[in-house]
C-alpha cells in the first residue's frame, strides 16, 4: 500500500495546528470546570 | 494497490491536497484586528451595565463575544475570496493566498459560531448568546452576502453588525436591552459610515475593480464627502448622549464632545479636499482619527464608570 509522505513544511504546520487543538481543548476543560465552580459556588453563596 | 489510485493523475501530492496552513493563518481568518474593536467595545458594554457578573463569566462572555466575531470574520473571507484576491487590501489574505481553502473556511467558521453561541448561552443567558448569533448572522448573510454587493448603502446598514457587541455585552450582565445599551450600539453604528467611507474614498479603484458599489464608485466623491460629514455629525452628537441621558458625567460630556468636534473636523477636511486627489491625504488621517475616536469614547465611557462607582462606594458622595 503507498502512503503519502510529508514533507517537512507540511509536518511542521501539522505539528503547529496540532498544538493549537491541544492547547484549545485543554482550556475549554479548564474553562468548564471552573464555570462549574463558580456557579456552584454561587448557588450555594444564593 | 494504492490509497490514493484514483486521485492520481499527475502524482500524489497533487491530487491529495496536503495543508501547509499554520494555526497562524487560521488565526488571520479571524480578522484579530476588528476583533480587537469587538471585544474593546463588548467590554466596555459589560463595564455600564448596572448589576454583578464574576470576573471569570465575564472573561469567557468576552471570549466567546471575541470568538462569534472572528467566526463571521472567517465567513465572511470565505465568501468573498473572489474579490478579496483583486484587492490589494485583501490579496494577502489566507484563501487568496493559497494558505487555507475556502471549504476549510466555511467549516471553521461554522463551528466556531456554533461553538461562541452555545458557550454564552450555557454559560451566561440565552439573550445574550442570541444577540450574538443575530450579530453573525447580520454580518455573515445579511452585510456579506447580500447588502455588500449590491447596494451603496451596504456599510451603513451592515455596519449594525460592528455596533452589537457593547449590547451584548451589557445583555451578559442584566440579561436585558436598555436604552443605555442601545446608545452604546448607535455610537459604533452612526460612526462606521464614516469611518468606512473615508477608506473607501482612497482605495475606491479597488472596490471598483471588484464591482462592490460603495458610495464613491456609485454615486461619486463629493456625494460621499457630504454624507461623511453628516455621519460625523451625527456621530458627534450621539457620543454626548450618554451625559445627557444621564449615565456619564460632565467631564465625559465635555471630553466626548472636544472628540466629536475634532471627528467633524477632519470631515471637513476631507469635504474641502478636491475631486480626484491623488493621494488623498485627509481621507487617511479621518480613516486614523476616527478609529481613535471609537477606542478614545468607549475608554473614556469605561473610566468616567468606573470612576462614579468608586465614587459611589467608598461614600465620596455623601
């Protein structure tokens, strides 16, 4: 089976993109969980 | 047997399209700079608004603000890639520039979209979160794909789509429109004609070679000239309002209208400049005033705020 190959260029980008995902979803995960604190919080302060 | 058998007319790497895009260039389809404007004036929409909301609800209503708006930006590149590649304000653009395809675009922007409305929705109130949409929506359909290309009036009712976000932002902390808030959308709505057409006057052969109708190229330089110096005007004015509705005081009057005064005169310094200037000098220095006037109003609205209810707290009133 031929694969493709990349070349450095395109697995440098994919690389950068790759990393900007990661670093995206991490911060959604921390976002929510510190959404989910502060309301809480407020419910329980209410 | 190959994967790739059927693409493979003049190789692999021609056929498969292989992405170079960096996240920088996803970034650039956000437009950053008039998101900068957005979240610059959906803060200062949640800075007037009467009420509480925690600090970090407040960040991620701005987020997602920042991000609905970037999102349009993306939609609205991946319509007009057409044009934006004649441009030469906008040739170097992600899609004409062959970095990002146009369907890439499209998926972006439809899922930042959806993902900024349901994060505010979830997150902070569903008034807010659909005045977003509304403002995508307006920027992406109503501004890109219909008025910008055939009406010479298509910045001055697509201009609506810049001016929501302090409405918006005011709507995440009172979960409400007031007329505060809709003095704050008049301000950026009644100040984009000018701001818009001043642009317009010295890039007016890039807008005609791609066919947009903006005033210059439709109805002609002293036409415009005219109207610019009506809607800095009318900017002028509406920039005191808010003294003399009586949410901002005296000292933001007095500052708002020495702006206003100096918005109205670089119009006319742009009326008096002679049809068929070349370098067009006094448009470019409105162009430049008056986006200082917009960061110039809001701040000093957020300040005069802040200020009062320092005021207020800590009993210096009494």
């Amino acid at each position: 089976m031929d694969m493709i190959t990349l070349n450095e260029a395109q697995k440098k980008s994919r690389r950068g993109r790759n990393i900007a995902l990661g670093v995206v979803l991490f911060a959604l995960v921390v976002g929510f969980y510190v959404v989910t604190l502060v309301k809480f919080s407020g419910g329980m302060v209410n | 047997m190959s994967v790739i058998d059927h693409h493979e007319a003049n190789g692999p790497e021609a056929a498969v399209r292989l992405s170079e895009a960096s996240a920088r260039d996803f970034f650039a389809l956000l437009k950053p700079r008039v998101m900068s404007l957005v979240v610059f004036t959906g803060l200062a929409g949640m800075v007037m608004a009467p009420g509480h909301i925690h600090p970090f609800i407040g960040f991620i209503a701005i987020l997602c603000i920042a991000v609905g708006a970037g999102a349009s930006g993306a939609l609205n590149m991946w319509y007009d890639a057409d044009i934006d590649a004649v441009m030469t304000r906008t040739a170097s653009r992600p899609i004409p520039a062959g970095k990002i395809r146009a369907e890439e675009a499209l998926a972006f922007g439809l899922t930042l979209s959806a993902f900024s409305v349901c994060i505010l929705g979830i997150v902070v109130n569903w008034l807010s979160a659909g005045l977003l949409a509304f403002t995508i929506f307006f920027y992406a359909v109503v501004y890109t794909m219909w008025l910008k290309r055939s009406t010479p009036q298509n910045i001055v009712i697509g201009g609506a789509a810049g001016a929501f976000p302090p409405m918006i932002g005011w709507a995440c902390v009172t979960n409400g429109v007031a007329i505060e808030s809709i003095v704050l959308f008049l301000i950026t709505f009644l100040w984009t004609p000018a701001h818009f057409w001043a642009l317009a006057l010295f890039k007016m052969r890039d807008y005609g070679a791609v066919g947009v109708p903006m005033l210059p190229n439709v109805s002609g330089e002293a036409t415009t000239k005219n109207q610019i110096v009506i809607y800095a005007v009318l900017t002028a004015i509406i920039g005191v309002v808010p003294t003399t509705l009586g949410f901002s005081s005296v000292v933001y009057g007095a500052f708002a209208a020495l702006l206003g005064l100096g918005f109205i005169w670089y119009s006319i310094g742009v009326w008096r400049m002679p049809d068929g200037d070349e370098k067009m000098a006094p448009a470019k220095k409105l162009f430049a005033f008056s986006i200082l006037y917009l960061f110039a109003i809001f701040s000093a609205l957020m300040i005069d705020h802040l200020i009062a209810t320092l005021w207020l707290t800590t009993g210096g009133a009494a």
